[in-house]
C-alpha cells in the first residue's frame, strides 16, 4: 500500500514537471519568434503576474529578510 501511493506520488510530480516545462519552453519559443506582446496576448495578464510575482518574493528575500537576518545575528 505504502509503495503504491509513493509511486503515484512520483508520477505526478514527473506529470507536472513535464507540464511545467512544456509550458515554460513554449513560452520562450513565442517570445523568440514573435515577441513579448505576442506572449501577453496568448497566456493573457495572469501570466505576467505570476512572472512579477516570483521576481517579487524572490528579490525580497534576497535583498531584504537576508541581510536583516544576518545583521540581527539569525544566521
């Protein structure tokens, strides 16, 4: 049983990987052949805003709660 759910765990995650990047290397590709606008006008505002979201939190942390953290002595 345990094995059983371990294996459909991996296969998802493989299925989503294979999604993700499919997405991912399409998206570059229209970028490339066609352009940035041609881009927003197939995968839409949302798109753009999960791009600005993940720039967002990831140059927060980088920028901001780490060297807090290492000022205040936490790492």
């Amino acid at each position: 049983m345990k094995t059983q759910s371990i294996v459909a765990g991996r296969f998802q995650q493989n299925v989503l990987f294979r999604l993700y990047k499919h997405y991912i290397i399409d998206s570059i590709l229209i970028v490339k052949r066609e352009g940035f606008k041609a881009l927003l006008r197939r995968r839409g505002k949302k798109f753009l805003f999960a791009i600005l979201a993940y720039y967002l939190v990831r140059d927060t942390m980088i920028y901001i709660i780490l060297p807090y953290c290492i000022a205040r002595g936490i790492f």
